[in-house]
C-alpha cells in the first residue's frame, strides 16, 4: 500500500466519524431524543459516569453520547465494579491514569474522540477496546493487563504507547489499525498474543519486547520502519505472510523456540545480526528485496530457506550455522552471499546455486569444500575447490609459486580436472605427430625378400644370429627407405608411441626430430604419471 493510499483511507475515515459526530451534535443541540433506530438512546454528562464510578455503581450504557471528558486519575481507591460503555461516543479524553480496575471493563465500538491516557493504570479483570475508535492519542505506558486485553478491530488513529505495558493473560489486536507509531517497547506478553491481519501504518517499536507464549504476526503488514531489536520470544512465534515495506531489524532479538517467516516480503533491509535463533527457523518462500543481513547471528537449529528469493545481499559474515537449506532458492545476478569469518556444520546448498554469488574468502572456501566431501557431494566439492584455487592464484603475484599454479591448473585443474590431462595429452600426440610430418622428419624401415643363395649367404656371414632356429630365418631383410614423406597417420602413430614410450619397430626419427621425440616421451611420462595420480586422487576421495 502507498502513501496515496494511506491518506486516501485516512480521509474515507475521518469523513465518516465527522459526519458521525456533526449528526449527534445537532441531535443534542435541538434537545431531540434519540431512539433506537437512530444509533444513540441518549446523551450523557460525563458527570453522571464520574459520579457512579465514585460511588462503586455499575455504569453500563450502550449507544450514548457522552458530551466531555471522563476523569478519574485522581481516583484513590480501587474501582470495583463492572465498567461498560459500548458502541458509543465519548466527546472528549478518558484519563484514567493510575487507576485500579477491579471489575471488568468493556468500551468495545466506543468513538473517543480525545485522549486516552491509562499510564499506570491496573486491570484486574478483562478489557476490551474491540472495534474501538481512538483519534487522539493513547497512552498506556506501564498500564497492567492482569485479565484478556481485546483490541479486536481497534483503530488507533493517534499515536500509541504500550510501553512497558505487561500483559498476563492473551492478548488480541487482530485486524487492529494503528495509523500513527505504536511503541510496544520493553511490553511483557505474558500468554498467548495476537498481531494477526494488523496494519501498521507509520512506524513500530517492540524493541526489548518479551513475549512468553505463543506470539502470531499472520499476514500483518508494515507499512513504515519496524523494530524488534532485543526482543525475546520464548514461545512459538509466527511470522508468517508478513509484509514489511520498510526496514525490519530484528537486531540482537532471541528466539527461543520455533520461529516462521514463511511467505514473508521484505521490500527493505532485514536485520537480523546478533541475534540467536535457537528453535527451528523457517524462512521458506521468503522474498528479500534488498539486503538479508544475519551477521554475528547464531542459528543454533535446522534454518530454511528453501525457495527463497534474494534480490539484495544474503550477509552472514561471523555467523554460527547448524544447518541451512539454501534447496531452489534464487539470486539476482547482482545478489552477493558474505560467509567471511563464518562457523557452520552443514550447508545444504548446491555449488551450482551459489559459486556465481559468494564472495571470496579462503576460509570460506575450504569449509564448503569440507562440507560438500561430507556430504559426498563430489562434483560440488572439486567444483568448490577448483574455483578457491582459481580465484587464489589471480591474486598472486608473479613467481615461482604462481607459475607452479598455473601449471597445476593447465595440466590436470588442481587435482580435480583428470579431462584436463586427457586434453592436453591428446592434444600433445596431435602436435607432436603433425610436426613430424610437416618436418618429414620420420623414416620408415622397409624390407625385401631375398632369395636362397642370398639367405645361405646371410647365414654364412652371421651364423650366431641364425644358431639352432633354421626354421625361422627370415627370408626378408630391413633396407633404409628413402626420403619420402610417410602418410600423416603414421606420423600420429609414432607419437602416440613415443608418447607412451614405446618405439614403433618400423619407424625412426632422423636428425633433429630424434630429440623432439625425447622430449615428447618426458612428456608423456610426465601427463600419463599426473593422470593417475590425479584418477586415484578422485577415487579415493
């Protein structure tokens, strides 16, 4: 909701209690009795209402008007009996400060058209405000609630001050309108509490609030800057559907049971640093707008933030993590996750999903890559690693290490990449053969047939290499080839067996090309030793 349209029902409203009051007014002025039909029976003297409080009377009216201020802060002792003033107008304050309320005490649908100041009072039996109009000011600073605090459908026109207000028993503002800031600072929520469907239209302060039971904000909406800045909840406490349009700080805040922010939107900053989430936290189908900061938070149960939706920042520099599901959530591409300095047992979040938005931190890093190997997710862990190693090495300065770096990520990408190795040894077996071939620098054995004579002559002159296996002479001998060039794919099969070193039988380098094939085979030596290394690297792992 815009500020257009928080004036546009602003004025819808005031219009209406205008027009309300002006047709009481003239009622009162023409001295007309009222009937029922008409809304108002009668008009009253706040007189009349002082007078039986003061005399322990009952006051029970419905539907009158009551022309003035009801004052009884100077009221010595305790009011006893029951109070009622139902569905009607009071032209005027209420000042009941200080006072003790020992019966009940029922202004439901009441129009106050001035202040309401119980500062101090005491309630000791139910009190209801429910569907109640106050235009001015209201101040409940240090008022005690010792029955059911109803405030069902109140709108709160003015401002309001709760302050250090404690409630003993529940408390229900459900569909409540608070138009001007409400400051519920260092209140005490003894039982059961309601926020449910509120608007806030200006500002909220819970700051040093305690709620001790079960405490509901069930699509709530704030509409101007909230605080709940070292509040406690020792109870459930259900955020659920809440809609923030400004900033929202939960700094220093400790939840001490269950807490839900499931559906919540937060168009403005999210600060939850310092604060201890020791129950089960659920930020699922969350939507941050801007930055989600939970630096120095402690998140001591299982926290979610399954399909959950960053469009700023996700801070959790020096947090401490049990265990965050980050399953199907997204980032903008401007989103940027801060896990500097930050202490967690298990991160459920794919290297996929986040290695384009973490900031770099070598500790950080190194605890992903530990986290993703207990989980066994290999992939996500070399993945994890190899981008550390990446990001490391850019950083250092040219030397030996860096040059060793380099190496190491070319050859084999840190130890996690063995397909890096298969490249560049099939890459290595391509150069080296087409080198040779365009060098022609590989000759090849050839040999002829030889006749009998010529084979009794070859056994006359060497007869030791033919000694006791006539049967296998060899009725063919090797000739030197002449120059010409050998086809491309032999050039190939000589290096792949060079690079394996094994010498091909046919085949031989010549001139220079006989130390380009040493080195070619130091090569392979050394690809083929780091390909294994790094395959049983891997397999272990």
């Amino acid at each position: 909701m815009d500020s257009r349209s928080v004036v546009q029902i602003r004025a819808v409203v005031w219009c209406s209690l205008l027009l309300y009051l002006l047709t009481i007014s003239m009622a009162y002025s023409q001295d007309i009795g009222c009937n029922a039909s008409e809304g108002i029976c009668r008009i009253v003297s706040p007189s009349e209402i002082v007078g039986k409080i003061r005399a322990g009377e009952p006051v029970v009216y419905e539907n009158v008007f009551i022309s003035g201020d009801i004052n009884i802060t100077r009221l010595e002792k305790p009011v006893v009996s029951p109070i009622k003033i139902a569905n009607s107008t009071i032209n005027g304050s209420l000042r009941i400060n200080g006072v003790e309320f020992m019966g009940p005490l029922n202004l439901s649908g009441t129009v106050f058209s001035g202040e309401v100041a119980a500062r101090g009072a005491s309630f000791g039996s139910d009190v209801s405000f429910a569907g109640a109009h106050l235009l001015r000011e209201a101040e409940f600073t240090l008022t005690r609630f010792e029955g059911t605090a109803n405030f069902i459908g109140t709108n709160f026109h003015g401002m309001v001050s709760m302050s250090y207000a404690q409630f003993s028993k529940v408390a229900s503002f459900e569909g409540a309108a608070f138009w001007s800031h409400a400051d519920f600072s260092n209140a005490q929520f003894m039982d059961d509490t309601s926020f449910e469907r509120v608007h806030f239209l200006r500002s909220a302060s819970f700051e040093f609030a305690r709620f001790y039971q079960l405490v509901s904000f069930w699509r709530s909406v704030f509409h101007g800057d909230v605080s709940f800045a070292n509040s406690e909840f020792s109870g459930t406490a259900n955020f659920m559907s809440v809609s923030f349009d400004e900033n929202a700080v939960f700094m220093g805040s400790r939840f001490s049971h269950d807490v839900t922010f499931s559906a919540a939107r937060f168009s403005k900053a999210a600060v939850f640093g310092l604060g201890a989430f020791q129950g089960f936290s659920d930020f699922s189908s969350a939507h941050f707008r801007s930055v989600a900061f939970f630096g120095l938070a402690k998140l001591e149960d299982n926290t979610r933030f399954v399909n959950t939706t960053f469009g700023g920042d996700l801070v959790l520099t020096s947090s401490r993590i049990y265990s965050m599901q980050l399953e199907n959530a997204s980032f903008s591409d401007s989103s940027k996750i801060y896990l500097n300095e930050a202490d967690f047992t298990r991160m459920l979040a794919r290297w996929s999903l986040i290695k384009d938005h973490l900031v770099y931190d070598s500790a950080a890093y190194l605890a992903l890559v530990k986290n993703y190997k207990n989980m066994e997710w290999r992939d996500d862990a070399n993945d994890c690693y190899y981008q550390y190693r990446r990001i490391s090495q850019s950083s250092e300065p040219w030397g030996l290490e860096k040059m060793i770096d380099v190496i190491s990520w070319l050859s084999c990408g840190y130890g996690v990449k063995p397909s890096y190795t298969i490249f560049w040894s099939m890459f290595m077996i391509l150069l080296f053969g087409l080198v040779y071939w365009i060098g022609n620098g590989i000759r090849e054995i050839a040999w002829e047939n030889l006749s009998d004579e010529e084979v009794d002559g070859e056994q006359e002159k060497n007869p030791e290499a033919h000694e006791g296996d006539s049967d296998s002479v060899s009725e063919s001998r090797p000739v030197r080839s002449t120059e010409r060039r050998i086809p491309f794919s032999d050039s190939i099969f000589f290096s792949a067996m060079s690079f394996t070193a094994q010498s091909p039988a046919s085949l031989y380098p010549v001139g220079i090309y006989k130390h380009v094939s040493m080195i070619e085979g130091i090569l392979g030596w050394f690809l083929l030793g780091l390909f294994v290394v790094v395959l049983s690297g891997m397999l272990i792992r």
